[in-house]
C-alpha cells in the first residue's frame, strides 16, 4: 500500500530543485515548500488518516484528527517516527513527531523550517 501511494508522488530530484526555488509567497517562505508540505499531508490521508495543513508562529504543523496506525501508537511509538520520517521524506524538510498516543490516538507533526525559509519580519 505505501509503495502505491508514494509511486503517485513526485521523485526527490524534483524536491531538491523545488528546495533551492527562489520563489517566495506573500509571507516570504518559499511556495515550494509549502507544496510539497501539503503533498505529504495528503499522502497521510491516503493512508486513512485525517490531517490538517495548519500555520503556527510562522511555521507549519501538520495537525492530526485521526491516526490510521492508530491502532499500534500507544504500545509503539516508533510507528510514529516512522509516519514522521515518512513525510520528512516527502515534504524534503526536517519533521518533528508530537503525537497525542492516549486513548484516542491523533498525529502532530512539526514542520522545521530554516532560518531561510522562515517568514520575513
């Protein structure tokens, strides 16, 4: 299944060239990156999730409302650096894993942006 879902997104060299883009949208961060945030969103949805793009102080998270390895989180919180790698991979920027594993599982995920790609003052 993941090798299906990550056959339907686009390969890294296309990353590393959307990465050095100089094209910024109105808030000064590069609309690459972005995009390619939002792409690994939907590959999270694809895998039966429900996650939000979200903005905070400038940055990105990727909010969570249901986790589809729900099921595994609580007893095994490497699924979810897993899922985190996962995106990392997609998005070509760093991801940091907060996921809530209690009852109802749900995945957090935060966008590291660089100094670079972070919003002008």
């Amino acid at each position: 299944m993941l090798a299906v879902v990550l056959a339907h997104h686009r390969p890294r060299a296309t990353f590393d060239r959307d990465r050095t883009s100089s094209r910024s949208g109105s808030c000064g961060r590069p609309l690459a990156i972005q995009s390619r945030v939002t792409a690994a969103v939907a590959v999270l949805n694809e895998l039966g999730g429900l996650a939000e793009l979200e903005e905070h102080d400038g940055g990105f998270v990727i909010q969570g409302y249901s986790c589809p390895l729900g099921a595994l989180t609580p007893d095994h919180p490497e699924v979810c650096r897993m899922a985190g790698t996962l995106l990392a991979g997609i998005a070509g920027v760093p991801i940091r894993e907060h996921c809530d594993r209690r009852l109802k599982p749900r995945c957090c995920f935060e966008v590291a942006l660089s100094e670079s790609t972070a919003p002008q003052a």
